[in-house]
C-alpha cells in the first residue's frame, strides 16, 4: 500500500493508493492479476472479495466496508451516507461521505487516482478516477478558484446503473 506524506498528515484521514500486487486472483485473468478489486474483470466475485478484504485489512477494516461506484468515465459524483450492495452501485467517478464507517473506493486503469481530503471540510473525504475525462476537467475546475473539494450540494444523488 502506498501512502501520500501530506494525506498522512491530516487528522482523520485514512488512505491508501494499492498496486495490482498482494492478491489472490491469477494470471489467467489477463493483467488484473493480484490484488484485482473490481467484479467488472473477467475474475471469480470470490476472488475479487477476498482481494478487497486483504486491501481494507490493511487500512484496519474489513472488505464490508469498502464502497465502489460502477464507473462510467463521466463527471458524476455521488454522496455516501452508508455501504450499499454491489448491485446497487450508483454509476459515478467519484464519491464523497462524512461516513467514518464507509470506505470509499475507485478503481483505475487507463486514469488516475485523485483523493480530496480536507480534515475540516464538512464532507470528509472522496476520491475520484481522473483522465482527460469530465471529472479531471470538473475537478480541474473546482480547484481553480476554491478548496478542491466540492461542497455536498455539487454531489448528485446516486443513480441506479443500466446493465
């Protein structure tokens, strides 16, 4: 697990950026070898579990707490207020809670991790996958001319997914 020194050093906020590496899952998934967090990969849902409960394990939780969004590539964001089933994931590139009990996760692979923190803003914390996609350029533009974190009024509801 790789850490952020000036994310370590806010009060309250627990994080973590995983590489592939540290799993169960195996070669013949293609390259979500290891550590594979995501029930979208070609991987056993049994797989894909116990990957996520060894990645919370090592932020002191378990896997029932950790919270994806069915990413879409888009500038939705949703506002947790508790875990919700997996198949009842909101489509959303970024997620925020006050929540101390969720875990809020996002998976990348062609984008970048971005985790908005601030220990006293009063929404928390909230990670989202960015590229040159809608949510960089939306964060981009909170960021501009504000704190990088958008108040829980920018957060849009959950939307059920079609799939």
């Amino acid at each position: 697990m790789l850490e952020a020194t000036k994310l370590s050093a806010l009060n309250g906020v627990r994080h973590g950026f995983f590489t592939r590496k540290g799993g169960v899952s195996d070669d013949t998934v293609g390259d979500m070898n290891g550590l594979n967090c995501g029930y979208g990969a070609d991987d056993s849902p049994e797989n894909v579990a116990r990957n996520r409960d060894i990645a919370m394990r090592q932020l002191g939780r378990s896997g029932e707490h950790l919270v994806t969004a069915y990413q879409i590539h888009s500038a939705h964001a949703v506002q947790v207020e508790q875990p919700w089933p997996r198949a009842a994931s909101p489509e959303a590139d970024a997620m925020a809670s006050r929540n101390t009990n969720v875990a809020l996760g996002i998976l990348t692979a062609d984008c970048a991790p971005v985790l908005f923190a601030d220990a006293d803003a009063p929404v928390g914390v909230g990670p989202a996958a960015a590229s040159l996609n809608p949510v960089f350029r939306k964060c981009w533009r909170w960021g501009q001319n504000r704190p990088m974190f958008a108040p829980p009024s920018a957060l849009a509801s959950p939307r059920r997914p079609t799939r």
